[in-house]
C-alpha cells in the first residue's frame, strides 16, 4: 500500500496544474462540464500544455543563467510555483477566449471554422445580439425587455428582463412596474429579438 501511494502522489502532483485549469474554465463559463472521462481528458490536454510551456520557459531560464544572468535556482520549487501560474492564466485566458468569441471568430474569417466558441446556438445568440426580446410565454402573453441574464439553455435556468412591460394584442406595451422580473425558461415558448433597438 505505501509503494502505491509513493507513486499516485506524484503522479497527482504533476496533473492538479491541468486539473486547476480545467475547474477555473468551467467555473467561469457556461460550458457544460463532461463526463469524468472527457473532464480527465481536458485535464491531461492543460497539462501537457502547462508542463511544456513550463519546461520551455525552465530551459530558457538556466540558458541565460548559463550566459551570467542569475536570479536565482531553477528547482522542483521554481517548477512548481510557474506551473500553478501557469495554469491559473492558462484557465483565465481559455475563459476570455470562450466567452469573447475572438479567436473563433478569426478562425471565421480565415474559413476554417463556421462555428462561434459559445457553448450552444441558443447561448451563442444571446451574447452576440445583444437588444430587447419579446419572450412568448406558454399561456399566449407576451413580455418585452431588456435580458440582464439569460439562460445557458434554451429548456432550463430563468430570464432576468431589466424594465419589463406586457405587450397587449395591438404590440402596445404596458409597463408593469418592477425593474426586473424573473421568468422560468420552461414557461417561455420562444424568443423575439427586437430588431430595431440593439444594445
């Protein structure tokens, strides 16, 4: 039993920078996480990632210590502290690169891709057309505003609407009063994007 645990600890102490990676993405996005197995296999990309850029950037440090400009020791500790920032920023930065749509929408207009970074179309629409809805709710009202929040899924989570107001039959709306209402996504039966005010 003590042979085992000598070899898991370091093994886990070589993939929690990929694993701390993976947790801050899914922290701070709407994706879905994946079964177990796709979350390990996400870890194990951040990690081959964050261990290479870590020994590249340890290879280049002890080259220019060699050259005479010392800092200090590249160790296990060095090691250490550089792969849990780089891990840190590598989550960050695949975060601002799946909620801003930027790299992907290079990868558009280089015609490698059609496809957006948001996790699904229904989010997707949301983030890149930001305006007033009209949510059609289940029992035929209708009700306008601003979406605050949305939900990451069409069938599940609520709409926050800033500023709402009734639509009677006519189109005319009718304030309600209250600076945000809160509707369940399973009441609403499908959205209208106000196309002449956008955000």
């Amino acid at each position: 039993m003590d042979d085992l645990v000598k070899e898991v600890i370091p093994l886990l102490q070589y993939l929690i920078p990929g694993f701390l990676a993976a947790w801050i993405f899914y922290c701070l996005t709407a994706f879905k996480r994946p079964d177990t197995f796709g979350q390990i296999v996400q870890a194990l990309i951040f990690t081959f990632v964050i261990h290479g850029f870590v020994l590249t950037f340890g290879s280049l440090c002890v080259w220019i210590g060699s050259k005479g400009f010392v800092i200090g020791k590249w160790d296990a500790k060095s090691e250490a502290v550089w792969s849990f920032a780089v891990s840190v920023a590598l989550g960050l930065l695949s975060c601002w690169l799946s909620t801003s749509d930027k790299l992907h929408e290079w990868l558009r207009k280089m015609g490698i891709t059609v496809k957006t970074s948001y996790p699904n179309e229904w989010y997707s629409t949301f983030a890149r057309r930001q305006r007033f809805v009209v949510l059609h709710l289940n029992d035929e009202r209708r009700l306008y505003g601003w979406p605050a929040e949305w939900p990451s899924e069409p069938t599940q989570g609520q709409f926050v609407i800033q500023n709402p107001a009734w639509l009677n039959d006519t189109g005319e709306a009718k304030p309600n009063g209250a600076e945000f209402v809160v509707i369940d996504a399973s009441k609403v039966q499908w959205v209208e994007f106000d196309q002449q005010l956008e955000g």
